[in-house]
C-alpha cells in the first residue's frame, strides 16, 4: 500500500469519489476466516484430494479444500484432516471405500481435474454413501482455470444438498463496506467478494460514507446510499459494467434501500417532505409513492419474501421497533413489543422469520424472530452487533460485530450454534449483505 | 440461546486502526515526527496550545476539526502544521504557508472561513458551534439555547450568511436509523433557528448518522461527544 499512496493520494483530491477499476478491480485485502463454536453432531465425511489427471504436479486449485472448508463452515459437517487420509483414490472409479469405512466416515467426496486441449478443465466427482456404496451424485463440470474455486464451491453446494436436503450457499456472494483511515483521511470501499471471502472486489471507493448494500433480486446489481459530495443519495450500479446510476437525491435523507422481490421497486427512506418516511420507487417509471405518514422515523424497509408488505422501523411509539404494513402503504401493525430497541428487520427467505438488531440490558444483539410465534431467540453475544442479512438458503445469518475493539464480521448458523468470523488484517468491515441464490 | 463465543474483550478500549480527524498528538500525545513537526511552529512564536479532551462535553473544542474536513477547516494551527508536515494537505492551507524571516521554518495562517464575527472569541456564544444531545433523543437542551439564538440573530441580520446544520450520532442503534436520528436533531436545530428569525434559504441541513465520530473508543463519555449538532458556515 506504501506503495501506491501517493498515486493514492493524487487521485483523491481531485474527485471527491472515483469508480474502482470495475470488474479488475481485485483488492488484495482478503477476508479471513474463523470458525468458532463446537461441531457437536456434525457427520463426519471426507473429501479427497483431486488429483490433476494425466497432469504433471499439482492441480492449479485445490478444489478439495475449497470443498472442505464449505461444508465445515455450516457446522453440519466435519471433515476429515488431510493428514489421517489414506492414499488419495487415482480416481473416482478407483476408489476403495473399505479404507473409508476404517476412518467411520459417513461420506467420501473423491474427484478428479481433466485438462481439456481447449484449455479448459473437466472436474469430474462423485459423492458416495460409505456404508451402501452408493453414489449420491457423479457428474462433471467443465470450468475454465479461473473459475476453479468457483465450481469447487458449485460441488459443495451439490454435496451439501444430496446429504441435507437444503440446497447450498457456498456459490453466493456477499457485499460489504470496509474503511480505513490514513494520513489522507478515510477511505471506503464497497465490496463484493465470494461467500468464503475470497476474491474481493471493489467495486465503489470514497473518502465519504458508503452505507446500505443491497442486491437487486436477480444479483446483478447494488444500491446502496453514498455521501459523496457531502449529501445523502442512492445509486444502483450494475456489478460487471460498473456503470451506475443515482436514483435518488433529493434534499435531505436519501437512504435504506430495499428492492421489491420481483426487482420493479426500490423502497427507500427520503426527509424531503419534512422527516424521515418510507418511499416506493417505481424503477421503469420513476413514480414514487409516499407509504408511511407520521412525525416520528420511518426507515430501514424490508419486504416480505412475497411482496405483499413491508417491514419497517419506527421511531413513532417512543423507542424504536418494527412495525408491517402493506406494500401500497396503509395502517401499520406494530410487530415487536419485547424490550426498548428493536429495529433493522430482515426476512428469512421463507418469509416465516425475521431477524433484527435487539438491545438487551445495553448490548446491541442480532435476534431471530418467529413471525407465528413471535418466539424470538438471540443469536449473538456482542454488544454493537448490526447488519442482520440472511444467506440465500436462509441456514445462516451474517452481521457487523466488533473484535478486539475492531469491525469484522460474523455468520451464525440460525439455530445459534455454529458461527464464523469474517475479519480484514487492516481496516473495519461492516454493512454485510447477503446476495439472493446465484441463477 | 446458543450463540458462538465471540470475543469482546476490546469493547472498552479504543479501536484498532481508528483514526478520524483528530491527529493523536491532540490526545497528548507528541511522536518524534509530529514534534519535529510541531517544534517549528512553536518557534514562531503564534499561539499553539496543545488540548487535550476534557471529559465533558465542550461546544468550543470541536471547533473547525471535523473527520476528513479538517484539511479545509483546521482552525488549530497545531493541526495546520501536522498535516502539511505529514504532506496530506489540499491546497488552502498550503497556499497561505509562507517563510518565517530568519529561520527554516514554515508557518501557516490559522486558516479562517468567512463566518461571524466573534467565531475566535471564546467569550462570545458565536465561538460555540457544536451542541450536544441526550441518547436517543433530537430535543434541543436549554444550555445551548443561547449559543443557537446567538446564531440565528447572526444569520437573520447577515443576508449573505450561509449555515450547514450537520446532525450526528454515537454509534449505538443501527446506522440508518442513526441516519434519520441525526437528521431529526438537525431538523429540530433549524425549526428553532427559523423560529429566531434565520432564513430558510440560508440553512442547509446534513445528516451523518453514526458514521463520522469526533471521538474513538466507547463509553458514554466517547458517545456523550458524538451525539451532536455541528454548525458550519
């Protein structure tokens, strides 16, 4: 970074923003990491390594790995350490499953990399029942050397769903906002990086606030709010142009963006008519519909999976909490009553869940709530825990905490009991959010 | 219930890597190259006073450094002569740099903005441009009633006066509904402003929510400086 500082620095003072180098803008700082919590209960299954077929040394990726670290992250499983495996099986039809059978794996993940004259490679793997001999899944995937870890992922989410049901979500992405101070100030950067953390993307830079993320339905495109130029507006950006638009800066607030499901409209929270309301922009018409009408706060909308109504915070009771009302606007429900802060709500992908930043006896938490029950269980310990975002499978909800005093962030299985940290070695994350399931 | 252990243990402490506008040697603290920096500056002889943060709020000390805004506004020469001895300055402070006679050393004006008369007078109201606020809350308290109707007669008879109300948080509660908190306690600064006669045109609002902390760390003297109402001309 010394490095580069002073180019850094130049280019800074004269827009108060610029546009990261689109999709090449790679950045080095990569999210590293942690799983923390107990394995109890997780299967054991092994993933062998994929040997380079008919290849001189190693394979360009070792996609095994990938696999491995995928499944363990969700708890459920528990692969087996490369060290106490046998002899990796020269293919997937060579493979001998008593040797498996000896380590009491349930599960043997073996597969095999075919570089094809085109320079394309074949990936070929099966999944087997250790026990029955049977093959749970066997296919090929053909990928290009850069998409390696990319299909590695693919197979975790196939291995994943053969063996629980749930389709995966080791393919999806997640956005997020880092900043960093340095002599000439903050920077900020809006990024994209593959579920694991790997490959990271900036895909905004600004000296000023970047806030909000949010994936457009199809997950081709961000909005998200930004201060440049020292005001509030909202932009969408198409991620693999980087071309951006600002579709929403009127004076005062512009924030808290929330796409429909079906894509059509952006609900947003503007103050120009006086204090913070909840809005319905129509994005092919631009029409724009005021939904809430009331002095206190109004924002942070979030749709309900199936577009029927819309999950709000409201600052109109007192203390902030969550309330519902219909997507075309009309008389809100109060949906919390448990506790003096209740606000950021988010809906699980089956629209039966919503989880929400709570305070209880002053700590800032991520809770999960039963929209049945209304039964609501605390999933973080933190005290500033922020940023509530559901995987697209709705198995695990990522947010902002703070370690050592730092911003990083945190995924948490939904039944609490496995969790990971995401952390950069420099710099705070924070703002996560979860992209839809790629299609 | 079951959640992961996360580690807090830093909780109390101040930030890794957190660095807003304030340069550490405001907290006291000299490093041998912001010294060297600052040695120059008191050969000068101008009047370079070191503050350190007093644990109560106070209006005065906030003045003119502000986040990444400090570079246009350090009305503290010793800031003035950190940041064009560390280079990371735009050029307004630099232009005003000049050589003082007979020695090697490079003074700066302190650098001013055009705003009202008595701004560096620490006796007169005008002097206080920052006004604190209780948690949660966008209610103007009586103690700073003074300091905004000094602000708004300014504004009401200066026709060519121009005041940025800048609404900010601490950083509890989630950052949007920072975001609307902080506006509101612009918004309640500027009703009471026009009530005083300021005009409509000559007040702009701006709300940063919870992203731009005069102050790092936690506890409730750190976030009892955050929540603010910063007045900018």
């Amino acid at each position: 970074m010394t490095v580069t500082r002073g180019r850094f620095v130049r280019r800074m003072l004269l827009p108060l923003l610029f546009l990261a180098l689109g999709a090449s803008g790679v950045t080095r700082a990569e999210l590293t990491i942690e799983i923390v919590g107990g394995q109890e209960g997780a299967q054991p299954i092994a993933v062998a390594p994929f040997a380079l077929e008919g290849g001189v040394g190693p394979a360009p990726e070792d996609l095994a790995q990938v696999i491995a670290t995928d499944l363990a992250r969700t708890g459920r499983f528990k692969p087996l350490p490369r060290q106490d495996m046998p002899p990796t099986p020269p293919s997937v039809e060579g493979v001998e499953l008593r040797d498996w059978r000896v380590l009491a794996m349930n599960n043997l993940v073996a597969g095999q990399i075919k570089r094809r004259p085109d320079g394309y490679y074949e990936v070929h793997f099966a999944l087997f029942d250790v026990y029955s001999g049977e093959q749970l899944a066997n296919m090929s995937l053909p990928s290009s050397a850069a998409d390696l870890r990319h299909t590695a992922h693919r197979i975790a989410d196939i291995v994943y769903e053969r063996l629980t049901g749930l389709p995966g979500a080791f393919t999806s992405r997640l956005a997020y906002v880092t900043s960093e101070w340095g002599v000439d100030g903050q920077r900020v950067t809006l990024r994209v990086a593959d579920a694991d953390g790997h490959n990271p993307q900036t895909i905004v830079a600004s000296k000023e606030p970047l806030l909000s993320p949010a994936w457009s339905p199809d997950g081709r495109r961000l909005a998200y709010v930004s201060f440049e130029n020292r005001q509030t507006a909202v932009f969408i950006q198409e991620l693999t142009t980087g071309r951006r638009e600002r579709v929403a800066s009127f004076p005062g607030l512009n924030s808290a963006p929330a796409w429909s499901p079906d894509g059509r409209q952006l609900a947003l929270t503007l103050s120009k008519d006086g204090n913070p309301e909840i809005y319905a922009l129509d994005l092919g018409s631009r029409a724009l519909r005021r939904l809430t009408d009331h002095p206190g706060i109004d924002t942070e909308p979030a749709w309900s999976p199936d577009g029927s109504e819309i999950y709000f915070t409201s600052g109109r009771g007192g203390d902030p909490q969550i309330y519902r009302m219909p997507a075309q606007g009309g008389e809100a429900t109060r949906v919390t009553f448990t506790g003096d802060y209740n606000g950021r709500p988010s809906l699980s992908p089956d629209g039966r869940s919503l989880v929400m930043v709570t305070r209880v006896n002053g700590q800032f938490r991520i809770a999960l709530m039963d929209l049945a029950s209304h039964g609501t269980r605390l999933l973080s310990r933190g005290g500033l825990d922020e940023s509530p975002s559901f995987a697209p499978n709705g198995s695990m909800v990522i947010y902002a905490t703070q370690s050592n005093g730092r911003g990083v962030l945190a995924v948490v299985s939904t039944d609490g009991k496995v969790g990971q940290r995401l952390s950069q070695d420099a710099g705070e994350v924070r703002e996560p959010a979860w992209s839809p399931p790629p299609r | 219930m079951n959640a992961f252990p996360l580690s807090h243990a830093g909780l109390a402490q101040a930030r890794d890597g957190y660095r807003p506008g304030w340069p550490d040697t405001l907290y006291g603290t000299l490093t041998s190259a912001s010294a060297l920096a600052l040695a120059p500056a008191l050969a000068t002889g101008r009047g370079v006073a070191l503050r350190t943060p007093s644990p109560q709020p106070s209006p005065a000390r906030g003045e003119g450094v502000k986040g990444s805004a400090a570079c246009a506004a350090g009305s503290l020469l010793l800031l003035a002569a950190l940041l064009l001895a560390l280079g990371g300055c735009a050029s307004p402070v630099k232009q005003e740099a000049a050589k003082a006679p007979g020695s090697a050393a490079t003074t700066i004006p302190l650098a001013t903005r055009p705003g009202p008369p008595g701004l560096s007078d620490p006796n007169s109201p005008l002097s206080k441009r920052i006004i604190y606020f209780d948690y949660d809350s966008s209610t103007i308290k009586p103690e700073y009633v003074e300091i905004l109707r000094a602000h708004a007669r300014y504004v009401a008879t200066t026709p060519k006066a121009k005041l940025m109300l800048e609404g900010h948080t601490d950083e509890r509660g989630t950052r949007e509904y920072n975001l609307a908190l902080a506006e509101d306690r612009a918004n309640a600064v500027r009703r009471f402003m026009r009530a005083e006669g300021a005009g409509e045109a000559q007040l702009g609002l701006l709300s940063f929510g919870e992203e731009k902390p005069t102050q790092p760390g936690q506890g409730e003297t750190v976030w009892a400086l955050n929540r603010r109402v910063e007045l900018v001309y």
